[in-house]
C-alpha cells in the first residue's frame, strides 16, 4: 500500500477516535430522553383521562430534568424550568 494512502487511513482511524467521546454522549441523552419518554407513557396511561399532547411534552420535560439536572445545570431551559418547578412538581398528574 502506498505511503499516502496510509498516511490517509491513520488519519481517518484517529478522526474516528476522536470522535467516540461525543458520540458516547449522544447515545447517553437519546437513552435518557427514552428513559423518560417510557416514564411519561406510563403516567399518562395511568391517568384514566384523555390527555392533551402539551400535556405529555410537558410531563416528559418535568421527569428529564427532575432526573438528569446533573448534567444540565446553566442551559438556559433548565434555568428557566427551574423558576416554577417546585410548585408543578408538588402537583400530581392526574
């Protein structure tokens, strides 16, 4: 094999390489957005109600951040979230 063309396949090996870490995180936050969706899905068919698609896709955020704000303190949606989440959270869904 030629000089360049191994030069180019090490190259790719450690662009690879590099690139794991992020990839890591994105599969760690599609398991925890399933985590959650799972969670909200078994509240809401407990609920014994019809219940409205803002409602689930408020749910759903309420458990993510509840369960993941480790990892989430200073993005601006959690901060926000974080104003009036204790007096939703202290409400159950019914």
């Amino acid at each position: 094999m030629p000089d360049d063309q191994k030069d180019l396949m090490e190259a790719n090996t450690h662009h690879a390489i590099g690139k794991i870490p992020d990839l890591l995180s994105k599969l760690e936050y599609v398991g925890q957005v399933q985590a959650t969706a799972m969670m909200a899905a078994a509240i809401v068919a407990n609920a014994g109600r019809p219940v409205s698609i803002k409602e689930v896709g408020e749910l759903q955020r309420d458990l993510f951040f509840s369960m993941f704000a480790g990892s989430l303190q200073g993005h601006g949606a959690y901060t926000e979230w974080k104003k009036t989440a204790d007096q939703r959270l202290a409400q159950p869904f019914r």
